[in-house]
C-alpha cells in the first residue's frame, strides 16, 4: 500500500480527467495511455453519467501497468492496454476503446459491491462476476456494440481467469464480424 501510495504522488507527468489521476510511469508511452484513457473516460462521459460517477467514485488512479488489477485499498486500477488491443485486434479502434470502456465499468462494479461490504468469497464470486458482466452488457447497449458483447458478455462468464475472458471476447468479435455481424 505504501509503496502504491508512493508512486502516485512522486510520478512524472500525470494527468487527471473527470478526478480520476492517469499515470504512466514510462515517458515513451504516457501520451498514448494518457489519450486512450482519457478517450476511454470521455466516451463513458458521453453515454452514461451514472456508470461514470460509478467509475469516478471507485477508482481513483488508473496506472498502465502490464495486467489488469484492481487495488481496493487504494482504489488504484492497473490497466494494460495490449490485453484490450489483443481482444480487439483486426478490428476497426473504435472497439478498442469500448472495451476497455466495458472493463472499466465491470471493474467499477465489483468494487463498488466490495464497498458496500458484500464478500467476494467462493459463494458470491460467480454471482458477483456475472453482475459486473451485465453492467458492461447494459453500457454496451447503450453506445451502441451489443450485438457483439451480449453475445460474448451476457448469457454466461465462459472462462474465469482475465486472460482467457479475453481469448473468449476476441474469438466471439471474430466469430460475429465473419457471421455478418
């Protein structure tokens, strides 16, 4: 915690959009997280004020990091941009950015259940994970991309561990983009 603490307020170049603090402590890709993310904020802004103070109120700092993590101590969200390119990969940006949209609402929703003192245990996780999904599914009705994330979103998790969730989304964008979709 201490150290997370740390390198928030000694960080070079951070910015803040909406009061969320954006950090990167790699000057080479600060512009293009910062960008992306704030893109990202924006269009959450756009769409859905009530999901944003969701997202304003659970997350406080979202850092580029090389997986993506959620600290509730800190209320720190570790973002790893090539995880959302890799889902959206052979798809036009635009996709890119509802994604990570998508996952930042589902993040901001399991948070918010954990502050209002509900347990993520062995019990409630698989209900807790499929609450979050329909949150992204909901956002995602709204700016306009359901036909691709109800079909990979809505009806079941699929795989539980993040990077097979984003296997899983990629295969489901390919296979509804050959379909016609």
């Amino acid at each position: 915690m201490l150290v997370e603490w740390l390198t928030v307020k000694s960080c070079p170049g951070k910015s803040k959009k909406y009061g969320i603090t954006i950090m990167d402590t790699n000057a080479e890709t600060r512009e293009e997280f910062t960008a992306t993310i704030s893109s990202v904020l924006d269009l959450i802004h756009g769409r859905d004020l009530r999901r944003l103070k969701r997202v304003t109120r659970e997350i406080r700092v979202i850092d580029r990091g090389v997986m993506w993590d959620y600290s509730p101590l800190m209320k720190i969200n570790t973002v790893d941009l090539q995880h959302a390119k890799n889902v959206t990969s052979g798809l036009p940006d635009e996709y890119n950015l509802q994604v990570l949209a998508c996952f930042l609402i589902g993040t901001a929703t399991c948070a918010s259940l954990r502050s209002r003192g509900i347990p993520q245990n062995r019990r409630n996780s698989p209900r807790i994970e499929k609450l979050c999904a329909v949150e992204m599914v909901r956002f995602a009705r709204k700016i306009g991309v359901d036909e691709i994330t109800c079909e990979i979103l809505g009806k079941e998790l699929g795989p539980s561990s993040f990077s097979e969730r984003v296997q899983y989304v990629k295969e489901g964008i390919l296979r509804i983009l050959r379909e016609g979709g």
